[in-house]
C-alpha cells in the first residue's frame, strides 16, 4: 500500500514539473538615448548591440532630453528595421524622459538591423541610430 502511494506520489511530481528546461533569464542590456541626439549601448562597441536569434531582453533605457520632443512627451523614440527597411515587430517604443525598462526578444532571422530614433529631437536626429547584429545559435 504505502509503496504504491509513493509511485502515485512521484507520478505526480513528474507531471508536475515536465521535462522542459528551465527558461533562461533576460539578459539586460543597457541603452542611453542621449541629449546630443546619440543612441550608446553599454558594451564594447556602443554604436552595436550584438544578440541570439530569439534572445529574451530586459532593455534598460536612460533617456535625456534633446532640444525638441513629441506633444507626448517622448524625447526619443526607436524602431528596428530588417534589411528592407520594415519595422520589426513588438521593436517600436517611445521613451519618456528618465529611465524606464522594457522586455524584448530579438528577431528570429539572424542578420543585420538597424534601429533609429522615431521623435526628431534635433538636426542631428538623423544620425541617431545604431546597429543591432542577430547572430546564427
């Protein structure tokens, strides 16, 4: 009796926790949307942000103020576009004075993407933008 209650006891547990692997944490990555109308990834070349197909993001964004900004408020905003020019889906975000943080996850395609301020915050807002690089696993 008792060993067939520890079977149905350890049955349970199995169904319970499955065989999926446990999902990995999003890694954070800093971003500052500055005052001079530049876009600086925390990293060892601040003008690219390197990711994995699919990678899970925490984006931590520092945002200051340039010379103009939206009637919403946003002084920056930033949209990811594939190597046609089309933006990348759930990458089209506005950013408030201050810092806020946001989940992403990466394009499934690996190549090369651009991101780009949305709020022309400047004459310089043209140039503010940075490389975002979706290596293959």
């Amino acid at each position: 009796m008792i060993f067939l209650a520890t079977i149905r006891v350890l049955a349970m547990l199995t169904l319970v926790s499955g065989d999926a692997a446990p999902a990995q944490p999003a890694r954070a990555v800093n971003l500052i949307a500055d005052h001079n109308s530049t876009f600086r990834v925390d990293g060892p070349n601040s003008s690219e942000l390197d990711l994995l197909p699919g990678e899970l993001i925490t984006l931590h964004v520092e945002a200051h103020k340039a010379k103009t900004m939206n009637r919403d408020g946003s002084v920056h905003g930033l949209v990811l576009l594939d190597s046609h020019r089309r933006p990348v889906p759930g990458w089209e975000l506005m950013f408030k004075p201050g810092v806020q943080e946001m989940q992403l996850t990466a394009p499934a395609e690996p190549g090369v993407y651009e991101a780009v301020c949305t709020v022309i915050c400047s004459t310089d807002h043209e140039r503010m933008k940075f490389r975002v690089v979706v290596r293959p696993k």
